[in-house]
C-alpha cells in the first residue's frame, strides 16, 4: 500500500447528499424565509404526518434534538426523583444523561454481543436488584438501538413481565430499521429519535422528534416542548421545556426522507460489502433474525483496535470509537449502581470496536481501499 500518499476518505460525506437534494432544499428554505413562520411553521406539522407514517406510530411530535426527545419522553412517563431507569452501560452519553436531567437515578446493565443493546436477563436481574432496594421505584428502561438495529424488545418486554415498567426506545441511530416488519417508532410505547446531521435521517443542525403508539400522548408531548403550554398561550398546565423543532429543519428533513428509503437501502448494500470483505479478519457486525438496520454506524471489533486506527489514519482512512469509555465509567455515573459489577462485555466492547466509513455516497473503490488497508493489517 502507496502509505500516505492517497487522497483522504470522508468519515461521512454530507455534502454528495448535499448536492444531490441542493435545489429542493433550498427552495424550501426560500420559502419559509417567505412565509416567516419560523417556530412551530406548517412543514413541522407535515414532518410529524411523515415521521408516524413512517414509523407506524399514532403521534410523532418534532422536537429540539435527540437528548431533548428523552426528556421529553421521561416527563411524558411521570418519571422523575426516586426513580430507577435501566440503561445499558454501552452507549452514548445522552442515554443516561437525560435520566439524570429529569432528577431519577440511572442504573446500569450491561450489554449482549450480539447487537450490543442491553441484556434482558441482566435487566431482569437489575430490576428485581432494585425491587429489594427500598430507595427506588424501577419505573422505566431506555434500551438503545445502538449503530442502527433495533434491541431485542420481545426479550425486554418479556423479562419486565409482572411490572409496570415503561419501555422508552432510544432510536437516535435506528429511525427507519425494523424488527419484525414491526417499524421504529412502533416497537415501544414512547420512542426518541434525533436528527443530528451525522445520523441516518439528518437535518441542518440539531433536531430530534418523538413517536408514541398512544394518542393520548400527543397533547402532553407537544405541550411539553412547548413551556407546558395549556389550550391557550399564557395558560401553563404543567412545566416543560423550549423544545421545539425549528420550521427549517422540518424542511430540510422533509426533502431528505423523500430519498431516505434508497439511501437506507444503499448504506445495507455497503454493510454485505463490508461482511463479504473483512469477515475473515475481524468480527463483523450481524443483524439478528428478523431485523434490519439503518446502519448509522458500522461497526468491527479486533483485540488489535488501536494499532488498526493509528494504521487506518496514515492511510488518509478515519475511523472512529463509539464509545471509548462505558457510561459506568464516566465520572458524573460513577456512583451509580451496575448489573453486573463487572460489565465486562461493555468494558470488552470499549477497548475493541472500531466504526468504519459508512454513508449511501462511499463508492466502492474508496470502500476496497478502506477493505484492503484493514486486511493489511489485520491479515
Ligand atoms: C445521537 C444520540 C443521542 C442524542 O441525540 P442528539 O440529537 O445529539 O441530542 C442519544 N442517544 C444516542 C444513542 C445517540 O446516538
């Protein structure tokens, strides 16, 4: 391999997207500047129809960003002090902060190998933990979909059976897979999702929305991003937060789910590229039976990760480490209780994954290149 001397690959290429859709997005743009109805406008109302549609859920409600979207699904549920929310320790921070931000107290558990979202039997075994522990009420668990596929949400539900434990889906990465032929957005009672522009689905800035499969939802969600605003404007019925997806980003989002499905489909193309090429190397991400992903990361795993990247990136190839250090290892959760104490598969997980190039515009000869650099190293 030529070392150095290659043209450098994006880690996700935003603008190819970008000069794809440039004319329609900015003719939208231009016509909110128009109209000038710039909070709360009426493409906000149109992404909501999309997004439930797509989502097969009965409410869909935009918001300010993904971590808002898991506030706003924490207060919708009345969880707040003295509550218990079951996260797994493999994940972005923002799962576990949004926890905090509503005054309960995270609890962690660790992950499976499979698709690395959390373990239903640690999870039972979590919550029957704290069910002994007077201090908490176990009231809800936020399983993430982590990379894009969906976690295994029958398990869950069947080790929370006996409880009222609400099911709060983190889709930040997984808006567009299934499980089941069953969307995101209909796999559990309330689902956060985010537009940040690295995720699949991604506006111009920051954006999040939230789906719910209960009508009754929709009232106190959009009230709750909104001031918890009653039926008129200065009538407050509870407190909520500034919330709100702004009109642009609606747009932009509405012009991008017009090609979502093909570029879903393109980025799963990608993915069997990867599998096909790099299997006998290191292991693989794999999708369980019945799932499908939105492949927002794709993520390897090699005892010999550091060594990989640092080689990856002479050869003009970033990767990237989601997430380097578990969340029962972060500082601000340290004092949070685990199960179990020694979250190894999380722990493995953050000395061993690697996420390479993904997005629905590498082409193939730059992704050989990425295959061929890896095999180098590792083969
Ligand atoms: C990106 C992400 C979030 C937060 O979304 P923002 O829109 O950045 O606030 C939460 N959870 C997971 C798993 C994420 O990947």
């Amino acid at each position: 391999m030529n070392r150095g001397t290659n043209h450098q690959i994006p880690f996700i290429d935003l603008a190819a997207q970008r000069a794809r859709l440039a004319e329609d997005i900015d003719g939208a743009i231009a016509r909110i500047m128009e109209h000038g109805t710039f909070i709360q406008g009426p493409e906000v109302a149109e992404l909501e129809q999309a997004l439930s549609q797509r989502g097969n859920a009965r409410v869909a409600v935009g918001c300010s960003s993904g971590t808002d979207a898991l506030v706003l699904c924490l207060m919708a549920a009345g969880v707040g002090p003295g509550d218990a929310v079951f996260v797994p320790a493999f994940t972005f921070f923002a799962t576990a902060e949004a926890v905090a931000l509503v005054g309960a107290t995270p609890v962690f558990v660790d992950v499976e190998t499979e698709r690395f979202s959390i373990d239903a039997t640690r999870l039972r075994q979590a919550v029957d933990g704290i069910v002994t522990d007077a201090q908490l009420r176990p009231a809800a668990v936020i399983p993430v979909d982590l990379f894009g596929q969906p976690a295994d949400y029958p398990a869950i539900e069947k080790a929370l059976e006996g409880s009222d434990i609400i099911v709060i889906a983190d889709a930040a990465q997984s808006f567009g897979a299934t499980l089941n032929g069953i969307p995101v957005g209909a796999l559990a009672p309330l689902t956060a999702t985010s537009f940040y522009p690295a995720k699949p689905l991604g506006c111009y800035g920051d954006g999040g929305a939230i789906l719910a499969t209960d009508t009754e939802q929709k009232a106190v969600l959009a009230s709750l991003r909104e001031h918890g605003q009653g039926n008129t404007r200065y009538r407050n019925d509870r407190v909520g937060l500034n919330a709100r997806l702004d009109t642009i980003q609606a747009a932009v989002l509405l012009e991008k789910l017009g090609i979502f499905d093909e570029e879903l489909s393109t980025r799963q193309r990608i993915a069997d590229r990867y599998n096909e090429q790099l299997a006998d190397v290191c292991s693989v991400p794999s999708l369980a039976k019945g799932a499908t992903s939105s492949w927002a990361c794709y993520t390897i795993r090699t005892p010999e990760r550091d060594r990989l990247r640092e080689a990856l990136a002479v050869d003009g190839i970033p990767t990237a480490i989601y997430y380097p250090i578990p969340l029962h290892a972060q500082e601000p959760f340290s004092v949070c209780r685990r199960f179990p104490d020694a979250m190894t598969v999380s722990n493995d997980l953050a000395a061993q994954v690697l996420s390479l190039p993904i997005h629905p515009y590498l082409s193939e000869e730059d992704q050989d290149r990425i295959c061929a650099a890896i095999r180098a190293e590792l083969g």
